[in-house]
C-alpha cells in the first residue's frame, strides 16, 4: 500500500489553520482533503471527517485532521506512570 502524502496546497492550508487565530473557529477540528486542501470543520475528528465524507459525497474519502489554532489535534495533560511501568 503506497503512502498518502500531502500535496503543497494542503500543507500550506494545515499550517495556515494551526496558526489561525479566528476566533469562530478556534478550537474546531478540520478535515483537509490531503490531495485538493479542501477543509470542513467539526466540533469532534468524526463530526469533521461526516461534513467531508457527505460534501465529498465519498464514504471513503480519506482526510488530514488538524485543530485550528493548536499544532495538534489532541493533547495529553498528564501521565504518571512512575512504578507501573
């Protein structure tokens, strides 16, 4: 299975949209078609990728997630692990 990689237009869209500070969309995930840069916004991973999926009108459609306004899409606050691993 070959690799998907993003084209030019959808790096300069995803890095565009972590830098974003829109405050209506702030927070918001984007699905970025990885081929055309196309973006559709969700509240969660799956509400992004169903707006892209039915715009697309593809069920297989595959995307790039990315929350605007932060470099990721989800982070991990705190770990302790210390004596369980």
């Amino acid at each position: 299975m070959d690799r998907l990689k993003l084209s030019l237009k959808a790096k300069e869209v995803s890095g565009r949209l972590t830098k974003s500070k829109d405050p209506e969309k702030i927070g918001y995930i984007a699905a970025v078609d990885p081929l055309t840069g196309e973006v559709f916004y969700g509240k969660t991973i799956a509400e992004a990728a169903r707006e892209g999926r039915r715009s697309k009108k593809d069920s297989k459609a595959i995307f790039f997630f990315v929350r605007v306004g932060s470099p990721s899409v989800h982070v991990l606050k705190t770990v302790r692990l210390q004596g369980h691993i």
